[in-house]
C-alpha cells in the first residue's frame, strides 16, 4: 500500500470536509468494489485450496478414512469432517 499525502492529491475543500471528521491520523481508502479481487485470486492461494480440498473429498469418496486424510493433510479432524461433509462450489 502506497502513503500519500492528503494535501497532495486532494482539492482544498474536499481536504477540510474530511477534517472535519478526522485530523492528524492515517486513514486507509479502499479501491471500489468493482475493482477489488476476492481473497487468493491474485496469489493463486484460492485455488490451490480448491484443488487440496478437491483430493481430499475424492480420496474419502474412495474409502480414505478421517484419521487418514488428518495425518496425510495435516489438518485437524474438524476441518477435514467441514470439507468433506459440505458440497463443493
């Protein structure tokens, strides 16, 4: 994330409408909602956990027990139960 400076970028009314709410502190301004990618997109991380997820039911569908895919993954027995026991997107 980029710092810059309010008084830099901002026409001078604009800058004391928002002193009027807060002075002296950062405030963050996120992109709009058309632009903003979701969790993952970006770094690929969505869908490797898509693709981990994806193996795992497979390989319960398979026979593969809870205890096994714990051991396999390194998941706890909770998480795996969560992705085999609810319906992929």
């Amino acid at each position: 994330m980029k710092y810059v400076k309010a008084d830099m970028v901002l026409p001078e009314h604009l800058l004391r409408e928002v002193q009027q709410y807060m002075n002296g502190v950062m405030m963050y301004i996120p992109k709009p909602e058309g632009e903003r990618k979701g969790w993952g997109v970006k770094s690929g991380g969505r869908q490797k956990l898509e693709q981990r997820n994806h193996e795992i039911r497979e390989l319960f569908s398979q026979g593969v027990t809870i205890n096994q895919l714990t051991e396999r993954f390194y998941l706890s027995c909770d998480t795996i139960k969560k992705i085999v026991y609810t319906r992929a997107k």
